[in-house]
C-alpha cells in the first residue's frame, strides 16, 4: 500500500472507526501535502481529518493506521462534546484503549536535516540543529555551561 486516492483514504478511514470506536466515520477525510512537522490533523470546526500522505511512503501502514486512529479519537470524542484535546483526560483514555499512539514518530527525511550537534560539556546535554550556533553566544539551557561542537552528520537528502 504504497499510494492512496481519496476514496481509498476514506474507506480506511471508515474501517478503523467501525473496528477500534464501533461508531461510523461520517464527515470528511483527505490528504494534505503542507503539513511538515505532523502526521495529521483534525479540524473540529470543519469536521475534518486531514492527514500527511509522507508518513504511508516513508513511515509505512502500520504509523499511517496509527495516524488515521489518533485523528479518530479527536474526532469522536470531539462529536460527543468530550475533551478532545491532547491534555484532557477522556482522550489520553481512548488513545489507551484503541492503541492509538499519542504523538507519530519523526519523518526519516526530516532527520536526516538536521546536521550540527553540541555537546554541554558541564552535563552533556545534547542539542541536535539544523542550522550552526555561535558556541561563544549561546549556552546550555539546562546548566548554562558551554556548548562544544560534538559533530556533524551526513545529510541523507
């Protein structure tokens, strides 16, 4: 299941409503290409799923199918006037019970961009970067020691 139309998304869409919630998927579901940094989203005041057609050709249909249920769980706890939101409680609930995952893993072209890492050398906290930071500017957020630069990796793209 390397491509996907419209129809195909929402008659998947439809199954895994009906198989993890036992509620019909009734509203609008379709890919967006815009979305970078999400795996998908749901929209309560169109009543719309809009998911990230990147995660089914690099993440493959298992994190795609996790995607789909997550938006799910927003959107019927959204109809049934339940917290909807990532911080209430019904719906950490029902990520829980449908094993939906709470957040989507990183996109592997999207890791492969970021390229500078430092190194705290009074802790060793970590900081990866896309873009270079002056060391003499910046400092650790956590100790506010310096800032060494540990190494670069390759960029993959």
């Amino acid at each position: 299941m390397d491509q996907m139309d419209k129809q195909q998304l929402k008659k998947l869409t439809e199954k895994l409503s009906q198989e993890y919630f036992g509620k019909p998927f009734i509203d609008e579901v379709c890919f967006n290409n815009r979305l970078r940094t999400t795996g998908g989203r749901y929209i309560p005041s169109k009543r719309t799923i809009e998911i990230n057609p990147k995660y089914l050709q690099e993440a493959g249909e298992d994190e795609f199918i996790g995607i789909i249920k997550h938006e799910l769980c927003h959107y019927h706890l959204h109809i049934e006037g339940k917290g909807y939101k990532h911080r209430d409680r019904a719906f950490r609930e029902l990520l829980k019970r449908t094993g939906s995952p709470r957040y989507c893993s990183q996109l592997p072209s999207q890791a492969a961009k970021r390229k500078h890492i430092y190194t705290c050398v009074k802790c060793g906290q970590v900081y990866r970067r896309v873009r270079r930071i002056d060391t003499k500017r910046y400092r650790c957020g956590k100790c506010r020691g310096n800032l060494k630069k540990s190494r670069e990796t390759i960029d993959e793209k």
